[in-house]
C-alpha cells in the first residue's frame, strides 16, 4: 500500500499542495493530467528522488522519511524514456554488450531471463 500525507513539494513556480492519497495493494492507479501538472513530480517524490517534500509517504506501513530510492521497493518509468535506439527487450536486457556483464554471462549461462 502507498499513502500520502498532506505531501507538498514546490519547484519554481510550480507545487504540490498537500496530497493525500492511498492506494491499496492489489489496486490499479492512474495519474492522468495535462503537461505540467506535476503528475512526474508526484511520482519522483513518491520514489523518493525529492527528500525535501513534506508530509508523509508510507509504502506498506512503512514511513519513508530519510530512506533513499534504491531502499524503496519501487520502480519509475518515464514515458519519454532516454534510451538507446530502439532494440527488442532482450537487447536491452544485455546492453551494453560486455562479455563480463552479468546480464550478458545470464544469457549465455544456464539461466535465461525472465521478462
């Protein structure tokens, strides 16, 4: 479960004014709005790329206050995503083509990835 807390961020001229907002497990959500209105803000706050938002983010019961992206449990996409020229899933999974990377020995060992 994701909840929000009276969560606030300001960027510029631009903010989030005190958002609350559960989503529970198992639920689809959509945030859907016109250009600039803070629907990627909204979600990196969430991810925690913006740690000076105020109010409360808890995944799962957990306060997220002082815990880092990579310790979140969560994955953001952006949909004008900065890729490589377009490739099928599996050249994405072993770029770069490095023999020592180790998406590169999964596909060549005995394992084989799962989409």
């Amino acid at each position: 479960m994701i909840q929000l807390e009276r969560v606030s961020l300001t960027r510029g001229s631009f903010s989030l004014r005190e958002i609350d907002l559960t989503i529970k497990q198992g639920e689809h959500f959509f945030i859907i709005g016109p250009s600039g209105s803070g629907k990627t803000l909204l979600l990196e706050t969430i991810a925690g790329i913006h740690p000076d938002a105020e109010g409360r983010i808890l995944i799962n019961g957990k306060d997220m206050e002082n815990v880092p992206p990579e310790k979140r449990g969560l994955s953001l996409m952006y949909q004008d995503y900065s890729l490589p020229p377009p490739h099928c899933c599996r050249k994405y999974y072993i770029w770069p083509e490095d023999p020592g990377h180790s998406a590169t020995r999964n596909l060549q060992g005995n394992r084989k990835p799962r989409f």
